[in-house]
C-alpha cells in the first residue's frame, strides 16, 4: 500500500475537513482556532511535509520554503495570497493555490454592508443610543450620506468588483471603475464606466478598494490620492490594508478631506487597539470578515483542503497560482 503524503495544517479546521484530510493525508496540525501557529514552530513542521495547509495569518517567506525539503503544494485558505513568497515557491517548483471564487458574493455582501453602515453611521448612532445620549429627534441628528443615486468608484474590477457593481444597480448608483484592463462585457451588462485613477477618485462618492495588495499597490491610496477626493467622500477597504496609507488616510479623516471611511482590513492585523483610526467617530471598522459566513468559510476551508489533496495526487489544482511550475509524472 503506497504511504500517504504528510502534510501540516497550520490552524485548527472543521472536523468534517479535518476527517478528510486525514482520509487521504498523514496529517499534523496546530491545534489552536485562535492564534497562529508560531513561526519557530512552522520552521520545524515544514521540513519534512510535501503539503502544507496555510491561512492569510501565516507567513511563508523564502526562508521558509527553503526549509523545506519535501513540499510539493501550499494550499491557502484564501483569495490573496501576499502572505506567500509565490517567487520562491516557484524557483524551488512548488505549487501554491488559493480560493477565489467561492467568497465572491459573500465578501460583496460584506463590502456593500460596510458602504452603507459608514454612510448611515449605523455603528456611531447604535452605541449613541446605547451610551444613553438620545434625548430628542433633531432635524440634522446623526445625519449621513445618501446611497441611492450616488457614484460608486471601484478600484479593481475583478469578481467581486463585479458582484458589488450588481447590488450598486440596484441602488441606482452611477458605477465608475479603474482596473489593469477594461472589461468591456462588465460595461455592457452593469453600465459601469472606464475611468482613469484620477478621474474616478474626484468624481466618487463611495470608493471602494477591491484590488490585490503587490508592490505596485502598496499605498495605492495616499495623501495625494485623498485630496483628489471629494469632502463628502467615503472610503471603502475590504481588500488589504497595505493599500491604503493610513498616516495619510488618518490626517484626511481628521482635517475633513474626506468624510468617512469602511475599513475591514488593517496594514498590521489584528489592530492595535492604540491605533488612531480607531480614534476617530468616522472610521467603521471591522476585524477583516469579509467572506465571514459560515457556508462561505466551509467552502473556502474544503476547497484548500481538495486542491491539496490533489496536487498530492498528480492532478493539477483548479486554482494554481503558479502553473508553470505544473509538471506531470
């Protein structure tokens, strides 16, 4: 009987992929749902392991890879995949796959919610309800920005943008998007207009990011990028916190350039509590759930778990970062 391959999970799953895995695997997992596996400790594990199951928490640089004497596949429990030195992954001709796709209208649910509970102030005018300051209705009392009819700026037009731009029809918003190329079928179906950076950030209302961070759109969003924008703009991050400069976003915020911002994502995560955007009333802020539903996130938990058992097995991943690095027997 062949032996089946070893593989680490870097973070405690479901049981139902858990038994799964171990079905078809020789598994070893760090067994907390809560924090991290330490680095030390995925130095040792990674070794000797031809698959390793990975989350967006985990740091798997070229140091890392290099360890590695056995790892054919890095499976990761995500779309993005900046945690991952693909680079060197690639050089030692290891496969990395990700999970686009199954989040696509979970996370657009997610980007849509935070775009109209920072227009509305749902969040500031719940805890003002609950701090007991509400003694009277008065005409302008936690009065917010309007969605309906409003210009929806989106950077990066992939799925998601897509799936965001659908439920933007149906608020009636005028859609403008900037991406790396047009896409003249979503032009078509959605109405959405091809706009250049600068156009799309002076003419929006709502901003929303949705582009991968690389080092092309490290601090995409910056001091300059925030003045284009209008004073009653509001900006929407639910891709990465790297893309967005927050000193500057900060400094826009407090001085009014701008009038509010989403953020489920931070450039260090989880946030420290003394950082100050969460200072300001008119940050909403969310701890990185974008695709936070639980049929989402089981789909997302087996797709990892399936691709790593099938690079494993000769077959190659539906979603392979790095293709040319696929070798068949």
């Amino acid at each position: 009987m062949q032996a089946k391959p070893k593989i680490y999970v870097t973070r405690r799953l479901p049981d139902e992929v858990i038994n799964w895995l171990g079905d078809h695997c020789e598994m070893d997992m760090w067994e907390s749902e809560e924090t991290p596996v330490p680095y030390e400790e995925l130095e040792r594990q990674v070794e000797e392991v031809e698959g390793l199951y990975c989350l967006l928490t985990d740091r798997i640089d070229a140091s890392l890879i290099a360890r590695a004497k056995r790892l054919k596949v890095i499976s990761t429990m995500a779309v993005g995949y900046n945690n991952i030195d693909v680079e060197a992954a690639t050089s030692r001709g290891v496969l990395v796959a990700n999970t686009p796709g199954v989040l696509t209208e979970t996370t657009a649910d997610l980007t849509f919610a935070l775009l109209m509970a920072t227009a509305r102030r749902i969040t500031e005018s719940s805890e003002f309800l609950r701090s007991g300051k509400w003694k009277t209705w008065s005409p302008l009392l936690l009065t917010g920005m309007d969605v309906y009819g409003a210009t929806l700026g989106i950077i990066g037009m992939g799925s998601i943008g897509e799936a965001v731009a659908r439920r933007a029809r149906g608020f009636n918003m005028n859609i403008l998007y900037h991406n790396r190329s047009r896409k003249p079928e979503v032009e078509r179906e959605l109405g959405a207009v091809y706009a250049d950076k600068r156009t799309l950030l002076r003419e929006s209302d709502f901003v929303v990011l949705l582009t991968p961070l690389t080092p092309e759109t490290r601090h995409l969003i910056g001091r300059e990028e925030l003045r284009l924008m209008k004073n009653t703009a509001v900006l929407i991050n639910v891709a990465r916190g790297g893309i967005v400069d927050e000193a500057a976003l900060y400094e826009a915020l407090k001085n009014n350039e701008i009038w509010a911002a989403g953020l489920d994502v931070f450039e260090q995560e989880p946030v420290p509590l003394n950082h100050p955007l969460l200072t300001l009333p008119n940050v909403v802020t969310l701890p990185h759930i974008g695709s936070a539903s639980v049929k989402t996130r089981m789909s997302m938990a087996h797709l990892a778990a399936r691709q790593l058992v099938d690079a494993l097995n000769g077959k190659m991943p539906a979603h392979a970062v790095n293709r040319a690095v696929w070798q068949k027997d």
